[in-house]
C-alpha cells in the first residue's frame, strides 16, 4: 500500500483486505445461501480508495459475485461517492457519508444509497432498482456489511450480510 492521502483520515477503518467469516444471502424470490468473500480497500496515494471484492462459493469454490471501483471522498468532507462494476453486467453509484454512532472501540459507520444504475442491454431480469448499503466497524479488526435492494419484483429487501475480519 502507498501513503494514505490526508483526506481519506475519515476512511482510514476501513483501509485492507478483508475475509469474511460469516457471508449470508436472501432475498424473497431465492433460496437463502452461504458465500465467502474477501474485500479490499487499498490507497495508492490518490484521495481514493480502489476496491474489489470477489465472492466464491463456500464448497464448490467457484467464483460468484466480483466486484471493481473507487470509494471516493469530498476531500475536507465525509461526503463520498461509491462506483463500482458487477460481473453480472450491472454498474452501480453509490452516494452518502461515513460517520461515527459512538466514541468507543469501533462504531465507524460508512451508509451510502445508490443515485445511478447502469445496466448492459443483455442483463438478466429482474432489474435492480436500488440499493442501500452500510459498512460498520463493530469491534477493532471485524467489519460488518448489509445490503439492501430493490428490484423490478420486488421492494427494498435485504439481500446480503456479511461479517468480515482483517487480514
Ligand atoms: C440473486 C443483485 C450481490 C449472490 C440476485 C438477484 C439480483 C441480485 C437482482 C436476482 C433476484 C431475483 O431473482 O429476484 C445483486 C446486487 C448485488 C448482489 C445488486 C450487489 C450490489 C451478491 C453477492 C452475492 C450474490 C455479493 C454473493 C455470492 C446471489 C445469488 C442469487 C442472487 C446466489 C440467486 C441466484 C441467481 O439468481 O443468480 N442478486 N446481488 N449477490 N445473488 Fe445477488
């Protein structure tokens, strides 16, 4: 990793590679399942963060969902916009702001709402409408990620929770 430019220091908690120790998925139109995903966040040097996250399958091993992008922060703010690529054809802008719920240990917040969605012509139904996500630092070392989305079918349902560990 290169040197953390100053204005990602709101960003800081969530610079790394992370490994999920639980990863659980549902939604109302599917059968509940299991993943394991690794993410990271990782600077080199610019007032962004690049970010992958790729998710295989728990016995097969399989790769499932892959995603790419740039955490982005207003710097002197913490306003930051999200932009990330999906394998499954879709591209997503996320919008919102990190912030702490309390001074302890953890309780670092980054909440952001998709303002865009781009979709290639040939994607699958249902569409995705929305999402909502939130990351959050729940103890030193463990990050906690929720999902949320709405689709064509369907209103906003939660879709993914992961719970991560540092590397
Ligand atoms: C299903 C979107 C992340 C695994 C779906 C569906 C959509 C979707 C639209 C179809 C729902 C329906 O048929 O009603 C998204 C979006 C994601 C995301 C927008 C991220 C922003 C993930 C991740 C995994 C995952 C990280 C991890 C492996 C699945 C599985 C299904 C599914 C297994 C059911 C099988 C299928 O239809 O392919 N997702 N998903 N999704 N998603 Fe996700």
């Amino acid at each position: 990793a290169g040197p953390i430019h100053e204005a990602l220091s709101p960003l800081k908690w969530m610079i790394g590679k992370w490994r999920s120790v639980s990863a659980d998925g549902f939604y109302p139109t599917i059968q509940p399942f299991s993943f394991c995903e690794e993410i990271s966040f990782t600077s080199v040097g610019q007032p962004i963060l690049n970010y992958s996250s790729l998710s295989w399958h728990p016995v097969k091993q399989s790769p499932m969902h892959l995603e790419s992008g740039f955490l982005r922060i207003k710097p002197g703010t913490n306003d930051v916009s999200f932009m990330v690529a999906h394998n499954f054809g879709l591209t997503t802008l996320e919008e919102g702001m990190t912030y702490i719920i309390n001074s302890s240990v953890a309780g670092n917040v980054l909440q952001m709402k998709s303002t865009n969605i781009g979709r290639m012509s040939f994607g699958k139904e249902p569409r995705v409408l929305e999402i909502i996500r939130c990351y959050k630092l729940v103890e030193e070392g463990k990050l906690e990620h929720t999902l949320q989305m709405a689709t064509s079918n369907t209103p906003l349902c939660q879709h993914l929770r992961v719970v991560y560990e540092k590397c």
